[in-house]
C-alpha cells in the first residue's frame, strides 16, 4: 500500500489484499506446514535464496507475512521478521550480532525477564552482557570495547514507565559503529516510532498492546535497514563473511540492507525455530486493526487514574511521567500521551500491605502481563522481577514496596472505585 498513509489507516490495511482466489476480505488463516514447489529448479533456487517465496512454515508463511509487513509499516522499517514470543525476538536478532566472547550493552531498566535472559541464559551462548544507566546516555561511552556488538534498551520502562531518551542513546551507539535495538512493547508504535529517533532495529512483544486483550504470545523484529552493517565487516561478521550453508553467500552483498532481516529468517527462525504460527499472527493481526483507539484510552484512563493516586493520602510516590513536571523528554516522546504501565508506592507501605491491597482489588486482574484491555495489576518484585537480586530489583525499578498497574480500556469511574475500595483496607 502506499506509504503516505496515516497510522490509523496502515494498522488496517497495511500488508493485506482481499485474498486473489477467493476474494475474502479478512486474511486468510494458513495453517499449513509447507508450500507446494512449481518445479525442482523453483524448490532448488528457493533454498539457495535465490528466488523469495514459501517453503516451509519454519521460515515463513503468508499469514505471518501479512503482520510482519503491518509492523514493518507503523514502525517506518524496511523488513520485519515475527517470532513467536518476544523473548525469541530478542534472541533471532541478536543472534544476528554476536558470536561466542563478544557483548552487547543493556538498559538497567527492563523486564525483569529480559534482564534474566540476557544475564543468564544469554550467558551460555558466550554473550556477555553489560548494563549502562539509561538515565545517562553518556554513561554508555565507557562500557563500550571491540567486542560490543549491540546498544538494548526500552522506549518505555516495564514497569515504571519511564520515557528513555533513544535519541541521544542512538547517537551513542553510532558513533561506536554500534546499532541500537529498541523494545517498544511498553509504548507500541502509536505512542513512539524509535527509527525516527535513530533505532536501527526495533523489537516487540506482540503478546501485549499489539494483539491487546491477553490471548497470543508472539514477538518481531523490524529492521529500519539504515545501519551500515557492510561498512563494519569484521565487527558484523555472521552478516558479512560468507555463509557456507548458503553456498557461500554474504547477507549484506546479496541482499544489502534487508541482509539482517533475511539473515534472521534463513539462519535465525531455521535453526532456533522461534516461528510465529498463522492462527496467532491472525489473532495479532486483528488487535492491531483498533491499536489506535484502544491506545488513546489506555492513554487517557492512565493520566486519570495515576493522577488521582498521586493525590490519595495513602499513597507516596507514582512514576506516570504525567504526574511529573513536564522535562523535554514528556515533549519529544509523549505527543500522543503516555503508556498505561506504571508503579506507585503505598505509604509507609509494607510488603503485607502490599499484598492485601492487591487481593482486595476486584475488577483488576491479579496476573503476568501487561497491554491488556482489562487492567492489571501486580507486584513486580515477587513475581516478574523476582528472580533478579534484591539490588537488581532497585535498579530495574522494581522495589519491593511498588506495585505496578497496566491500566485497561474500562470505564475510568469504575477503575476509581476498585482502587478507593482496596486502598481503604489497607
Ligand atoms: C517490555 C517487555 N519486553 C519483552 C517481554 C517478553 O515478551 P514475551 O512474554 O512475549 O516473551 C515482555 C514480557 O512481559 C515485556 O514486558
């Protein structure tokens, strides 16, 4: 479709056609496993990458094809590859950048699982993370060496919310030769487009807003396809040395700057096997259809709502940056309003307490996830940040007194009431 389009009208249209055979106007659900070859000469150029179609659904498949080119589309990239949770997004594209003994640079503020892969299981492959202070950009300069290959951080902190300055971390990392990767799941690309501020390669967990009513996991990848891997050639080896189960073909050569979506693809999804199924892209696909709309209600409950906590006697601290005096940040990178995920302290609050407000909640759901319709709450330091260190818990944003909130698309009076009621118990 025509990239002049606006956002609301990309997130229906963009990457889907009424189907050619049957006309159906939804895209179509492929559930299948394979893909009939038209000759042996089509299936052997098809392996080599020499021709681009479907093979088999490990690699792609036309459903998923539809959502990684609507994504690709609301994020301004070139390419996008989808997976099927956003850890596994996570792992294809930085399985792209590192070998054994090389390391990439990481925002101390994350989800708590993102820290654990990365510090952890990341650990076995020989990648070796370090964390920088995304408060201060400039702090990444000197954890920076040759084997750094990848800047992390999130637009939009889970789970305090805060906003991150891409840009000036963006200049960072290029200026290092070093691309940088956004997770943009807190603030889906209604509320930030990282490329425009500098992110080479964007990441989501679909799981969340993008599919928005809790019901598929999924992941993606979208390449901006700016950052000059070719330029780099020993530093980017895995795209720029020839591949020897490719007949010796350069990713960055034969493809320029799709070579790391395709990469992702041919060596990624075909060895770790991270697919997205058809059924949950399809799923996806239609979540996104009224991202728009349930953004900015998820936007506007959240302002009502952590502004009346942050007046509430029994209530001390709350990090929605609309109850924060306005920095440069709020104006570069809250023009559509803020994201629905943030944390709030109780009072002199207790972990006890902490838990007897949780349970008394009633139209809150007590779960693991955020970007839901329904709102959501949890305490992050004995669940989702609990496998961290109680010092790495502090670090993340995490504290053992804050509770987070992922504010729903419910009515606003209605979300009031729940938290007056539970907060009086406490
Ligand atoms: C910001 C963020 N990034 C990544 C993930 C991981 O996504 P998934 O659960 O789809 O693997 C999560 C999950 O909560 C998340 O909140």
């Amino acid at each position: 479709m025509g990239t002049n389009y606006q956002f609301e009208t990309k997130a229906i249209h963009a990457g889907a056609a009424p189907d050619p055979i049957t006309g159906s106007r939804q895209t179509p659900i492929h559930l299948t496993t394979s893909y009939q070859f038209k000759s042996s000469e089509h299936a052997a150029n098809l392996f080599a990458l020499k021709e681009f179609g479907y093979i088999y659904s490990r690699l792609h498949n036309p459903t998923v094809a539809v959502l990684e080119q609507r994504l690709a589309s609301l994020e301004g990239g070139v390419f996008a590859v989808a997976t099927n949770s956003g850890h596994a997004a996570q792992l294809i594209a930085l399985f792209n950048l590192l070998e054994s003994g090389d390391e990439f640079v990481a925002a101390k503020k994350l989800y708590g699982g993102s820290i654990n892969q990365f510090s952890k299981s990341f650990k076995q492959f020989g990648w070796n993370v370090k964390f920088f202070d995304e408060s201060n950009p400039e702090s990444l300069n000197s954890l920076i060496t040759d084997k750094t290959k990848a800047v992390f951080i999130e637009s939009v902190t889970n789970p305090e919310g805060n906003l991150v300055d891409i840009e000036a971390i963006a200049n960072i990392a290029h200026k290092h030769n070093i691309p940088l990767l956004v997770d943009n799941t807190v603030a889906t690309p209604y509320l930030i487009n990282p490329i425009q501020f500098g992110a080479d390669i964007v990441i989501h967990s679909t799981t969340k807003f993008l599919s928005g009513q809790g019901t598929v996991l999924g992941g993606i990848i979208i390449d901006s396809g700016k950052f000059p891997f070719e330029k780099f050639g020993n530093k980017f080896p895995l795209l720029n040395n020839p591949d020897s189960s490719y007949n010796q073909l350069v990713f960055t050569k034969a493809f320029g700057n799709l070579g790391f979506s395709v990469r992702a693809i041919a060596v990624g999804l075909r060895d770790l096997g991270c697919q997205q199924s058809a059924f949950d892209a399809f799923i996806t696909l239609n979540g996104i259809e009224t991202l728009s709309l349930r953004i900015q209600q998820h936007a506007k409950n959240a302002a009502f709502v952590a502004q009346w906590l942050s007046k509430h006697p029994k209530i001390s601290w709350v990090s929605h940056p609309s109850t924060k005096p306005e920095t440069d940040l709020h104006k570069k990178y809250g023009q559509k309003g803020f994201s629905s995920v943030f944390t709030f302290k109780l009072k002199n609050g207790t972990l006890e307490q902490g838990v007897k407000f949780v349970e008394s909640l009633k139209l809150f759901s007590h779960l693991a996830n955020i970007g839901d319709t329904r709102s959501l709450v949890i305490h992050p330091a004995s669940t989702t940040h609990s496998q961290l260190s109680e010092e790495n818990k502090i670090l993340a944003g995490a504290g053992p007194e804050l509770i987070r909130l992922s504010i729903g698309i419910e009515n606003q009076i209605d979300l009031i009431q729940d938290l007056e009621q539970a907060l009086e118990k406490v």
